[in-house]
C-alpha cells in the first residue's frame, strides 16, 4: 500500500519525536498517546492533519531542547 505525502510526513514526524523522546521518562509514552489520540482523524481533513502536524514539531523541538529533562502530567483522580 502506498501512501500519500502527508502520511509520509505524519510517520516520519512520529519517529522523529520517538527518537528525540528516548532517554527522558515519560516523553515516550506521551508521544505514543497523542498519536493514538489524533489517529482517528479523517484522511481527507487536510487542514486539521496539518494543523496537528504543525503543532507536533512545535513539540519536538521542545522534547529536542537539552535543558528538558522530564514531562508532567494531570491525573484526574476523581472516579
């Protein structure tokens, strides 16, 4: 199966920010969530697909900087 040009963005984003995410804890866990999270997009809605593109290498020059060196999270306890 081939795929379209933004898939082949949307894949090689994904591997960049694991990547960059090894070796800080909790960073890749939160790429893999996010990715899941944002898949259930429709194909043809390129103007979101980019939008969450442009935000994801926001985020990976962030995961990138070496003065980052953890990630917190909010956990919504109630139940």
């Amino acid at each position: 199966m081939k795929h379209s040009k933004l898939q082949k963005q949307v894949l090689g984003l994904y591997k960049q920010c694991l990547r960059a995410a090894q070796g800080k804890p909790g960073f890749p866990e939160n790429v893999k969530t996010e990715f899941r999270k944002n898949s259930s997009l429709v194909r043809s809605d390129t103007l979101r697909i980019e939008y969450f593109m442009r935000h994801g290498y926001r985020q990976l020059d962030r995961i990138k900087d070496p003065c980052v060196s953890g990630m917190g999270q909010f956990v919504d306890t109630k139940e």
